[in-house]
C-alpha cells in the first residue's frame, strides 16, 4: 500500500501537464523550433509518394532511363533531407530539457528544505526519492518525444489523409473506415492506463522506501536475522509492482492490435480495390503506387498513437506525483506561521506589556506553584509571591529575558481535532545563562517539547518567546541562528568528520572554534582517524560508535557558541568515564547560555540550575534536584534505580534524601 496521500480519481492529463509551463516557457523557442523542423521533415517524407507516382506515371511510362535516375536523385536527397531535420531537432531539445529536468529536480530538493518536519513524518523518504528520479526522468522523456511527436504525427496524418483523398476520395474513404474504433479505443485506453500507470509509480515509491530502509538498518536485519522477512516483503512489493507492469503491458498490447489490425486491413482492401480500378482502366497505377505510398508513409503515425499516448499517461501521472510534494506549505521563512487559532488564543495576551491571565486558575498543581514562589526573589524579578509570574502590572524586561513558555498547547496536526493535546497549558521560564532540566516518563512529550523552540513544529497556541521576543515574529533563520539543537538520535551526513560539526556554525568559523567544540564534547577521537577531521564518516556516521556520533552531535550543537541551547539527553550513549569527562566539559558551555536539557538520568540533571518535571502533558512541578526529590514522589521515581515503581523511602512513602547523595556530591 502507498504510503502517500496519493488518490486513484481520475485527473485531466492535459490539466496536469500544463502545469509544466513554467518550467518549458524559458526553453519554449526552441522546443518551437524543434517541433517546426520535426514538422516539415515528416511532411518531406510525404513528398516521397509523389514523386513515385511522376515516376511510375512519366519515366516508367514512357521508358526513359534519364528521368528514371532523376527521380531516384529526388528521391535520395528527399530522404537525406528527412533525416538531417530529424537530427537537428534532436540536437535543438537535448540541452534545454536537460535543464528542466535539473531545474525541476533543484526545486523539489529546495522545497523539500523547507517543508516543515510533520510534512517529512508523513511521507516515506522512498515516495520523495522516486519523484526526484524517476518521475522527473519520465517527465524529460515526454518533453523530448511524446510532446513533439503527437504534434508531429497530428498534422502528418492530416496531410497524409488530405493527399490521399487528392488522389482518389473512394479509396480515402475506405482508408479512413477505422478512425472511429481507433478513437474510442484510445479514450477507453487512456483512462485505464492513467489508474495502472499511477497505481506503478506509487509502488515503485514503497519498493524505493523498502530497500533504502533495509540498507540503512542492514545491522537490525543481520543482527536478528530478519533476511528472509525483509525478502519476503521485497518479493510481495516486486511482485505487486510486476503485476501491474504486466496489467500496463497488456492494455498497451490491446490497443497496439486494433490500432495496427484495423489499418493493415483498411490498406488491404484499397489495395485490392485500386487494383481493380487499374485494371479496368479507371485509375493510373502510378496514382496507385502513390496512394498506397502515401498510405503506409502514415503506417508509423497511426501506429505510434499507443505508445506516445501511454508515455504521455505516465509524464501526467509523474508530474502530478510531482506536484503533490511542491503544492505542500512550506515554513515561511520570514517568521510568522501560527494559525489563527492561535492568534486567537493570544488576543488578550500578545501585546508588549500586557500579562497573561493567572495561572493560578489553570488547574496546575499547587506544589508547582509553591515551588516557584521559593525560587522567586521579587527584589530582583518583581515575580508575585503566590504564583511565581509577574504581578498584574507591567513585565520587567528581566523578567521577560531567557526562554519563556507561555499558556503552550500543541497537538499534532495528524492528530483527531476532539483528541486531548499532547502538551497542555505549559508555562515554563527558563531565565538568562541558566539551564533548566526537563525530566518526565518516557511519551509524555519532552522531545516534543523541544522542537517547538526552533519551530520544528507549530505550536497549537500559547506563545514561546526568546528575550521577550515571539518567536513566530522571528524569521526563520534569525530564530534557528539564536538556537542550537541536540537531538538523542544522532544524525550525521555522508561528509568529513569537521563538515558534520561546523553544519552548526556561522559561514567561515575557524579551526580553532572547531577544536574547542570537540574539547567540549569530549571527541578528541577525531584527531585520530585517517585523516583526523578530513575524515568521511560514511552514510549515517554507521562507521563510529553510538557514543561517538552523539559528541559529534553535541559538539555540533555548541561549535557556534549559541545564546540558547536544547538538549535532548545528549549524554545517552556514553559511558561513565566519558559522560563525567563531558559533563565537566559542557558545565563551561552552559554558564554562558541559556539551555534547556532533555534528561533521563541523575547525571544529567545535576548539569541542570533547576527541574521541571514534565507529567499528563503539563508542567506538574519546578524547583532544584534536592528539593524535588524531598517534595514530589514521582520525580523521585523517575530518577531511583527502582524499576518496579514503587518509590525508595521510608515508611510515609517520602523518598530519602539519601538516595542521590552520591550524585548531589559530585556535583
């Protein structure tokens, strides 16, 4: 099955390859030209008939051997002609097509940049590699041929048919006997092989998405020998797609045998009736030979109906697998993106100067608050002693300094419109050069969490502001500039081991900020491959360790000394050793930035200024380490050893300060 938003309905050919313009206007001249020349070469061919009928009806007539070697001097330089205007026309489309093809291609990679990352959730990589393949192949070979020549072919036929009908009407007619099954035929063909021809582009698309990801997980599939299931799948899709293959070539067998029976056996009874008329003296035979000369001259048009129109079904249903990916909205990259839901939802509260309503009433926990009122200093951040958020006045500017979530829902755009959202009312500051750990059981919505920061997905309302600015009024590049990211799962490019880290830096950052972000991330491994950071880590970094590709990534993240910083458990594939080294490492990094860390362990946390426990999609409770752990028992589940969720301490169900001493020591 596709895993595409693809539909089976019919859609108009000619609608869809009209879409091309834009890409053929800047090459129209000489697709003109092309298609002119591909015109007056046919039509030469057509001379060729009557020549022979000057000759059979004069020279041959009239026994002349001169006249004889002159027609056949016509005749040789009729068909030179032909194919010397053939040739340029194929010369006049190969460059410009060529660049069509490239220009299309540039544009869907560029699209793809910047269509958001739930567009990217949505398809399967191998349906977007298709269409940059072989459906732009498809689309080339439908300009360079089938495009000129159903032209081509048109006005040759329609030449072909008024010279016969010249030449004798009664036999044009009996010529002409099976257009109208040829035509229905083709219209009852064309609406079939546009389903099959979509219906084989799609499966190719899965069979793409089913070998690229059985090579990038080549390790799964030998690890847990799983050779024979992932071959299995691939027989089933082969076999799928072969069917259809076959389904295809069958429709285009049927209509190749009407379109070639039906003439052959038009030509035969001229044939035999035109012989009769020459016999009876009624017609000349060299106006036989021409007629028939005339008829088998348009034998290729006629027969190549089917394939050029099977051709120009496939070009159709390409282009619009083509532009289903280009009609995608992209992000805007000039900022502002937020639905007007949310729009709404901030009406009151968007405004410099002008506070949110009170949180007290959004059903949070008490402890949440009681937390924040023990960490605010009102001196300093003019915070009200009960809530923890600005008094109803005017917000401080330090105030409105750092990181802020403010009233934050977010619910998958995928996602039902009754079903509750994924992260509900999260009011979160994360103040200036502090770093604030986001800890919460696994699916309850920290990663996602963090990719609302630089908007790799939209919030469903709420505000995030950076130094009291939205970012929804930030573009794009601007935000994505002020904030590094560090994903758990490690990504890195087929590209040298320093082009992987400095893909987080400003253009022309220097080895020396290079060296120290591999400093920080404790990646001095680097400096002893082959050819230290010239090193090609290969497809998917799979040639280093899992630890090594994450202080890749983190060094990736902090190369370009960012302002604001998110982690997400960065530290998740290293061991003790190297995960103290980096911790002590990254401690520098993080007092000059504002971050926000994605943690699972102890270690990590104790990196962290303070906590925020993520639970039901809301922030239940903030404070520092020690004193969650005195005063929530689900934090202090989350970070004990205990796996059978019973939390460690003593009889009243408190856990015991005790049980992170350890940790609280080398901190």
């Amino acid at each position: 099955m596709s895993t595409t938003r693809a539909t089976t309905e019919n859609r108009s050919a000619v609608r869809a390859l009209l879409r091309l313009w834009p890409y053929v206007r800047p090459v129209r001249a000489r697709l003109f030209t092309a298609a002119f020349i591909a015109i007056v070469a046919s039509c030469t061919g057509l001379v060729i008939p009557l020549v022979l009928k000057w000759m059979v009806d004069g020279p041959v007539a009239g026994r002349d051997p001169a006249g004889i070697w002159l027609g056949a001097l016509y005749l040789l330089l009729l068909g030179i002609a032909e194919a010397v205007l053939f040739g340029i026309r194929r010369w006049l489309v190969a460059r410009p097509l060529s660049r069509v093809e490239a220009e299309m291609r540039a544009d869907l990679y560029r699209h793809l940049q910047r269509l958001p990352v739930a567009f990217h959730d949505r398809w399967a990589s191998g349906q977007l590699l298709s269409r940059g393949t072989t459906d732009l192949m498809l689309v080339r070979m439908f300009l360079a041929f089938p495009l000129t020549f159903l032209l081509v072919n048109g006005v040759t036929i329609l030449v072909g048919v008024v010279i016969m009908l010249l030449q004798n009407w009664a036999l044009g007619l009996v010529v002409l006997g099976p257009a109208v099954p040829v035509l229905w035929t083709c219209v009852v063909f064309e609406r079939r092989y546009a389903q099959a021809s979509r219906r084989a582009q799609d499966q190719v698309g899965d069979l793409t998405t089913l070998v690229e990801e059985s090579v990038l997980g080549i390790r799964i599939v030998k690890g847990f020998g799983r050779h024979r299931s992932q071959a299995k799948a691939f027989h089933a899709l082969s076999g799928s797609l072969r069917g259809t293959e076959l389904h295809k070539a069958r429709l285009l067998a049927t209509i190749w045998g009407v379109i070639v029976t039906l003439p052959e056996l038009a030509i035969g009874a001229a044939l035999v009736l035109g012989a009769v008329r020459v016999a009876d003296g009624g017609l000349s035979a060299g106006t036989l030979v021409a007629f028939l000369s005339t008829a088998l001259a348009l034998r290729w048009p006629v027969d190549s109906i089917g394939f050029l129109l099977a051709m120009s079904q496939e070009a159709a249903t390409a282009t619009q697998r083509y532009f289903e990916v280009m009609d995608e909205a992209r992000e805007d990259p000039a900022g502002e993106g937020r639905p007007a839901e949310v729009r709404g939802d901030l009406a009151g509260e968007g405004r410099s100067g002008e506070v949110p309503e009170d949180p007290a009433a959004d059903g949070r926990p008490a402890e949440v608050l009681g937390d924040r009122a023990g960490k605010a200093r009102p001196a300093e951040r003019g915070d009200s002693a009960v809530t923890g958020r600005p008094a109803p006045a005017t917000r401080s500017a330090a105030d409105a300094r750092g990181l802020r979530f403010e009233n934050v829902r977010f619910r998958y755009p995928d996602a039902p419109p009754d079903s509750p959202p994924l992260l509900d009312r999260i009011d979160l500051h994360v103040r200036p050069g502090e770093s604030l750990a986001l800890v919460g059981a696994t699916g309850s919505g920290k990663t996602t969490l963090t990719t609302l920061v630089p908007r790799l997905h939209e919030i469903t309302s709420g505000r995030i502001t950076l130094d009291g600015v939205d970012i929804t009024a930030m573009p794009r590049e601007e935000l994505r500039a002020k904030v590094a990211v560090a994903f758990e799962e490690p990504t890195l490019f087929s590209a040298t081991v320093g082009e992987n880290v400095l893909m987080g830096a400003p253009d022309g950052t220097g080895a020396a900020d290079l060296d120290r972000a591999l400093a920080v991330a404790q990646a001095a491994f680097a400096h002893a491959l082959p050819q230290g950071t010239d090193t090609r880590v290969g497809e998917q970094g799979l040639s280093l360790s899992g630890g090594q590709r994450q202080r890749l990534a983190l060094a990736r993240a902090v190369v370009g000394r960012p302002r604001f910083l998110v982690l997400d458990d960065p530290l998740s594939a290293l061991d003790v050793h190297t995960e103290a080294a980096v911790e002590a490492a990254l401690r520098q990094v993080l007092a000059d930035t504002t971050a926000l860390i994605v943690a699972h362990r102890p270690s990590t946390v104790l990196l962290a200024d303070r906590v925020a426990l993520l639970s039901g999609g809301r922030i239940a409770a903030v404070g520092t380490h020690q004193e969650l752990l005195r005063s929530n028992a689900e934090y202090a589940r989350l970070m004990s050893a205990d796996q059978s969720g019973e939390p460690s301490g003593d009889q009243s169900g408190e856990p015991s300060a005790d049980l992170f001493r350890d940790q609280e020591a080398s901190r």
